[in-house]
C-alpha cells in the first residue's frame, strides 16, 4: 500500500493545496500521464488528494486489534481456525521467528509452489533477487516466520511492522503439510508476538484483487474487523491520455483483440492485448 501519508493527522487546508500544487507541477514536468496507487486502509489518505482524480472503493480488508487481551483476540476467531490451530499444535507443529533468516531459501521455494499451486498471476511469483533485495531494503521492519515439523520447514510467512502495524505480506505451505494448516498457526504466532511486543493492529489484507474470495474468507476467520480499501486513480495529462486511449482501441481492433474494460485504469495499459505492445 502506497499513497501520501502526513505527519498529523489534522493538516491544513493550505497545507494540502500546496502539497497538491506542487506534486501535479512536478508530475506535469515528468511528464507523467496517470497515476495509480493502492491506498492504506489504515490510514487516512483520502483527504490529501480530495481533488486529484478520485479515490474508488475496491474492497475490504481484514485486521485484528492488537491492544485487546489475547484471549479476547483469540475468541474472535471462526470455531474452524480455533479447532485447525489446535490440531497443528497437538501434531507437534512449532512456529517461531527465524530472526537469522537461515530458512529464506525454503520459503522461496515454497512460496513460489504455492503460488503455482494456486495459479497465481505471473506477477507474484518473486524470485530469490526480490526477497533479498526487501530484506536488503527494510532491515529489521521485515520478518520472517516459519512452522516446523521436526526439523523439516512446512510453512513460511514474511511480514513487515512499522508505527504499530504489523503487515502479512506473503506466505506458502508445503502441499504435503496443508492438513495441519500451518499458515494459520503462524499467523496466529505472529498476533501473539505483535501484542507482546506492544504493536496495535495486525493487518491481513483482503483477497486476490481486492475480491471477497476464498483468502478473504480464510482471513476473516481471524478476526471481524474489517476496513475500507481505496485505490487512486488520477489523469495528469487528460489530452495525453485520450489520444493513447483511442490509439489502444484502434490497435485492439485491428490485430482481433476484445476491447478492454472500461474499468480497468489506465485503460491503455490493459492486460487484453500482448504484453509487448507499447501505446
């Protein structure tokens, strides 16, 4: 999640209009046509860029709140998280930190199969570069837990934690291990590490595209509060952008392509054609 984020949260009307004026000036010299970015459900963004495009609802996500008892966090859970967590733990899974990163190989390759089990979009299948280059960027924010199972690793989970939030960002489990249901018990001992460890919120996220699909049913079984989710969409250069929209309808006809949707932003860069057309 990216967008702008202010020091207080009560800023100054002029404040934000010279935050506004000065951002579409330098956009404007970059010349940059469009602007897209996923906005933080936690945080209040909306108000910072009332009047540059618009911020539409594409979703929900889900968190759990920290500064409850644990066993007011746990009682939250869905009757089948609580039994599954339960099992895992009676069949002798154990979840922990690994503060070495001693198991980031095991988690790339389990992460990657997961992600080819699930038919994931090509876009998430990170490669090894891409983990150590977060790890490399984010330091200690970043951490990466994992569920044994005797001495073999069954499951992984890298999560971030800044300001009191602690983000999952990415997970995978073995397919010969899923019926101990391993991300759940490390998720559940990543909750329990963020409230001893004095955090407020522990953010899961929603589904795939921002969709109430299965992973957002599997993470609401954690927990029933759930947060708007905003993406921004913003035309800089409005003549810029007609001219390459029509010159994108033009070449989707003329080479048999369905057009795209007219909800997809920017519309030029539609996934409907070939990846290597440039507009």
């Amino acid at each position: 999640y990216v967008g702008p984020v202010a020091s207080h949260p009560e800023v100054p009307r002029q404040v934000i209009e010279n935050f506004q004026s000065n951002l579409r000036d330098a956009l404007t010299e970059m010349e940059v046509v469009t602007v897209f970015s996923r906005l933080h459900p936690l945080l209040a963004q909306e108000h910072l860029l009332q009047g540059l495009g618009k911020c539409k609802p594409s979703g929900r996500t889900v968190s759990i709140d920290l500064t409850e008892p644990l066993a007011a966090q746990q009682h939250k859970y869905r009757k089948g998280h609580r039994s599954d967590i339960s099992k895992g733990r009676s069949r002798s899974v154990v979840c922990r930190e690994d503060v070495k990163m001693s198991y980031l190989e095991n988690f790339v390759e389990i992460y990657r199969k997961t992600m080819e089990r699930v038919k994931a979009d090509t876009f998430y299948l990170f490669d090894q570069h891409y983990f150590e280059a977060l790890i490399s960027a984010l330091g200690d924010k970043i951490h990466l837990f994992v569920a044994l199972l005797g001495n073999e690793m069954i499951a992984g989970a890298l999560i971030v934690e800044c300001n009191g939030i602690v983000q999952y960002h990415l997970g995978g489990a073995n397919e010969n291990f899923r019926n101990l249901a391993p991300i759940k018990l490390i998720l559940d001992a990543v909750r329990v590490w963020a409230t001893e460890h004095g955090l407020q919120t522990f953010h899961l996220g929603g589904g795939v595209g921002s969709r109430e699909d299965s992973l957002f049913y599997f993470k609401s079984g954690f927990s029933d509060s759930r947060h708007d989710f905003y993406t921004w969409q913003w035309v800089v250069l409005p003549q810029i952008y007609e001219i390459l929209c029509r010159e994108r309808l033009s070449w989707d006809q003329d080479h048999g392509f369905p057009s795209a949707s007219s909800e997809f932003f920017p519309y030029y860069r539609s996934g409907a054609s070939l990846p290597s057309v440039k507009v």
